[in-house]
C-alpha cells in the first residue's frame, strides 16, 4: 500500500462504477466515467475535508447534483441496445 488515500480511492471507484457498469464501448465508458468523476468532486460531501466537496475545498462553483443513475441513450446499432443503466 503506497497510498492510503489513493487505496481508498481506487476502491471506491471500483466498487461504485466500475463493478457495476457493464460498458459497451470507450465512448460510453469515457462518459459514466466523467458522470462518475463530477459526482464525486462536485455532488459529494468528503469528511477528510469537513463535509466539503472537492470542488468546494478548492474554491470551484458547485452545478448542482448529479443524477444517482444515468440512462445512457445509444447513437451507435449495439445488440439489444438503445438505454444503458
């Protein structure tokens, strides 16, 4: 372990999106990612930072909460395909 909070972190991301998400492409995968990656920086109080978000520690405008699922609708022709959750 070199990192407590990188550990922490990496288990997080693992347990919340990645383990979840079945992804059907980069591009799909790119964007739960970024949703994933907003919420947690923007939408989530930290308690290493006194409840704070990132974003708020950093002095950034928060926009709001993110949706706790996102309904993904495909451009691309995926087998069985159309709405990702």
């Amino acid at each position: 372990m070199q990192s407590g909070f990188v550990e922490s972190f990496n288990g997080r991301l693992r347990d919340e999106c990645l383990n979840e998400t079945l992804f059907t492409s980069p591009p799909h995968a790119r964007f739960v990612l970024d949703v994933w990656r907003y919420d947690y920086n923007h939408v989530r109080p930290h308690s290493k930072l006194g409840g704070r978000t990132p974003a708020e520690k950093a002095g950034k405008p928060v926009r709001g909460h993110a949706p706790r699922q996102v309904a993904i609708t495909s451009t691309d022709h995926h087998v069985g395909g159309g709405l990702y959750l």
